[in-house]
C-alpha cells in the first residue's frame, strides 16, 4: 500500500463522492508525536484491507485544505489525526495514540 498526497483542496470533494473506503491521515512534519502515530500506523497497515484509499495530508504545508477536511467531514480538527471515510461519511476519526490500522481495518469489516 502506498500513500496519495493530497495537494489540492478539490481532491477533498472528490473524496467525499467517492463510494467505498477512504482514509485521510493528517500529519504535522513539525511533530514527534504525529511522526509516532505515522510509523506504528504504517508498521500495520498491512492489516487494512486492499482497495482502501489511502491519503496523506501534511497539514503544515497545506492547513487550508486540513481546515476544509474538517469541515466536510464535520469533525474537530487534531493533529495527527485520521479519518475513515465510507461512501462519502466519516465513520471514524481517531488522534494521537489513538490512531491505530487494526482499528480501521476492524471498522472496515463489520
């Protein structure tokens, strides 16, 4: 599995058309802590079931997009923080240590 960067604001709308599994990870380059949460996700993210969509936000270069994550998804906005998106609706957002892909994939397959 691979991430896709998001870069543009209208990649946020696209993903809430898109229909099935998507995730956002928002990431702070600046941030030990997000850096953490960043490895021990990647570490298990085999766990994740294929055809997910995997997205990568880093927040420091682009916080005009994670504000707008924020408010299309209606959730409070954390640093780092992901969101489990299903046919358009956050299903699941978790922060910190929190943030776990055993989680998501358990999401997935219920």
């Amino acid at each position: 599995m691979e991430w896709k960067k998001i870069t543009d604001v209208a990649e946020i709308s696209e993903i809430k058309q898109q229909e099935g599994y998507s995730l956002i990870f928002k990431h702070s380059t600046r941030c030990s802590v997000s850096m953490m949460a960043k490895r021990r996700f990647e570490m298990d993210w085999d766990a994740i079931p294929e055809g997910t969509k995997l997205y990568f936000l880093d927040l420091i270069s682009y916080r005009d997009i994670s504000a707008q994550i924020a408010e299309t998804f209606q959730v409070h906005h954390e640093s780092p923080q992901i969101l489990l998106i299903k046919d358009g609706e956050c299903i699941l957002d978790a922060s910190h240590g929190d943030i776990s892909a055993e989680e998501v994939a358990e999401v997935i397959s219920n």
